[in-house]
C-alpha cells in the first residue's frame, strides 16, 4: 500500500507539467553544438553558401563605374541573354539595330547612337552605368528592372554585336 501511494505521488509529480518540462527531455534540444544568436566569435560560414568574395557593383559615379570590370566574358551565352533583355529594356528607344531610331525613340529626344564610336568607345563600366542610373541628360535609369548581372550582359551586346556590326563601318 505505501508503495503504490509513492508511485501514485511520483506519477502526479512527473505527469505535472511544471515537474515535466524541468526533466532533461524538455530541454536536450536546447543543448546542441548551434551557435546562439550574437554570439562572438561567429563561426566560420561553410564553403560556398552565400558568396562573401564578391564585390557590389556600386558606384557613386560614372567616374567611378568606368573603373568596373565587366565580371562576364562576352560569350555566346552572355551576348544572347543580352540581346533578349536590350530587346525588352532598350529597343523601344535605341531600335533592334541599336541606331537610337525605336519607335519611341522617334517621339521622344533622339536617343543615343549605340553602334557610333560615342558609345562604342566608352568603357563597360560607363554604359553599364547608364543602365542602372540613367543616361547624361534623359535617359531613365533602368535599375529597378534590369538586375547587376544583366546590365553586363547588355553591355556585351552592344560591345559585341553593334560593335561589330556593318552599319558601323
Ligand atoms: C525611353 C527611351 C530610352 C530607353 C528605353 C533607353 N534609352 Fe538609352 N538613351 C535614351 C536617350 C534619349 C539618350 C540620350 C540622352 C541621355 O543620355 O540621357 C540615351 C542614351 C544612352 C546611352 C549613352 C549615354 C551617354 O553616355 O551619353 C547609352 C549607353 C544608352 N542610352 C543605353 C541604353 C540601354 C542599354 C538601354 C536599355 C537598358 C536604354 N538605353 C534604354 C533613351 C532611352
């Protein structure tokens, strides 16, 4: 009889909740190797899971921009994904041919020549400007729509392909 109101006491102390969240049970998953928010030093961040090597690709100027290097080689695929996204973004204006005479180009002030020496000759990280913030009077700035990484793109497809192409001859 003594015995069963002991085991009857230990059941009700276990089974009460404030007894059962204090065993080791309620608490193990809180004692783990993580690492707790703000902890000093932060543990070193496992290779290749957000690029920490990179830089932004911020200017504060087209002085500075100028100074940017073009991170994507003007491959095949870097060109075409340029071609496609200047068709959206730019041609309204500067045409398919890059010539500055896009229907709306043809209504609103005449937009620049991409395929002259004017553009042609200036550095990638200038044109590449433009498209983020805007060209020198006004052009808009295209940096809401079109991503870092697709203003280079564009980029090589004016470089690569109006540059190149016979109406610049
Ligand atoms: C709404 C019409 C319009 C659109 C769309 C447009 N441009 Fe322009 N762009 C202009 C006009 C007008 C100029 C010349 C005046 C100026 O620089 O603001 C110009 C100038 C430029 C220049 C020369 C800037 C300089 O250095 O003087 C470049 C390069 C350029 N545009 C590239 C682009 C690219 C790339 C796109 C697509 C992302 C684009 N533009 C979209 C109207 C447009």
């Amino acid at each position: 009889m003594k015995n069963r109101v002991r085991y009857i006491i230990a059941f009700l102390l276990i089974a009460s909740p404030g007894t059962a969240l204090a065993m080791p049970w309620s608490w193990d998953m809180y004692i783990q190797p993580s690492n707790r928010a703000q902890k000093f030093p932060a543990p070193p961040t496992p290779d290749g899971i957000v690029p920490t090597t990179g830089k932004p690709f911020y200017a504060k100027d087209r002085i500075e921009a100028a100074k940017l290097k073009n991170p994507f080689p003007p491959t095949a695929e870097s060109i075409e994904r340029g071609r496609e996204r200047y068709n959206i973004f730019c041609a309204t204006c500067h045409g398919d041919g890059g010539k500055g005479d896009g229907l709306v180009g043809q209504k609103y002030v005449t937009p620049a020549d991409l395929t002259g020496p004017y553009v042609q000759s200036k550095p990638d990280g200038d044109i590449y400007f433009t498209v983020g913030y805007g060209g020198m009077a006004i052009m808009p700035a295209y940096g809401d729509s079109v991503p870092v990484e697709d203003r280079w793109h564009i980029v090589n497809y004016i470089k690569g392909v109006f540059g190149k192409s016979a109406n610049n001859k």
